[in-house]
C-alpha cells in the first residue's frame, strides 16, 4: 500500500510538472504577446505624434491661407473703391470736356459773327479749362497711387 501511495504521489508530481512545464510554455507566450502588443503601442504613439505635428502644420497653413484671404479681400475691396472713384473722376472729365468743348464753339460762333467775347464767358472758360487740368492732374496722381 505504501508502494502504490508513492507511485500515485509520484504520478501526481509527474502530472504536476507537466502542468507547470505547460504553463511556462503558456507564461513565455504571453510575454511574447505583451512584448509584441508594447512594440505596436510605441509605433501607434510614434504615429500619433506625427499625425499631431502634421495637423498643426495643417492648421498653422489654413490660419496663414484665411489671413491671406482676408488681405486679398481687403485689397479687392480697395480697387473696387479705387476704381469707382477713378470712374467718377473720369465722368467728371468728359462732363468738363463736353462744357469746354461747347463753350469753345459758343466762343468761335461768337467771333465767327464778329463779336467778341465778354470777359465773363472768357472766365467762364478759363474755369472750365482749369477744372479739367484740376481733373488730369488727380487723374496723375491716382494713377501713381495704384501703380
């Protein structure tokens, strides 16, 4: 009976040790899986701090862009306003070229007929003149402005 107790207990250690043996197979697995799965979080991380560096240089480009449209806009705003101030500097002159030009020829007829001019229809000129060299010379300057 003895005998049979020792070939069962050590039956038991053989079957105990295989267990063990087992579970250091299954142990040393594991720690493979855990090393592995470490290695993917330190390239995920990796990755995510390039995704990170990328979205703000993506979002820095999109603040420089929109400050971009906002001077462009500006700008289109002012040659807008450049340019309807140019138009109506330059309806002013053809108005004061039409009334010179009629005074001119209310003049000649004038002096065709043998009658002179008064000296207020000669002022009257003169102003006309004077307005539009007034109207050239802002003409100039806008001009050089815009360029």
């Amino acid at each position: 009976a003895l005998e049979d107790a020792l070939s069962f207990i050590e039956q038991q250690n053989r079957m105990r040790a295989a267990s063990v043996e087992k579970l250091r197979g299954i142990l040393t697995t594991i720690r493979a899986q855990v090393e592995e799965l470490q290695g993917e979080q330190e390239d995920w991380k990796a990755s995510n701090g390039k995704m990170a560096e990328e979205l703000e240089e993506v979002t820095k480009n999109n603040a420089d862009l929109q400050a971009q449209l906002r001077t462009a806009s500006k700008t289109s705003s002012d040659l807008r306003r450049d340019m309807e101030t140019l138009n109506g500097t330059v309806t002013t002159m053809e108005v004061d070229l039409n009334n010179t030009e009629f005074r001119r020829d209310a003049l000649e007829d004038l002096m065709s007929r043998g009658r002179a001019p008064t000296k207020a229809e000669i002022a009257d000129f003169e102003d006309t003149v004077e307005r539009m060299e007034e109207t050239r010379r802002v003409l100039e300057r806008e001009k050089m402005d815009t360029e």
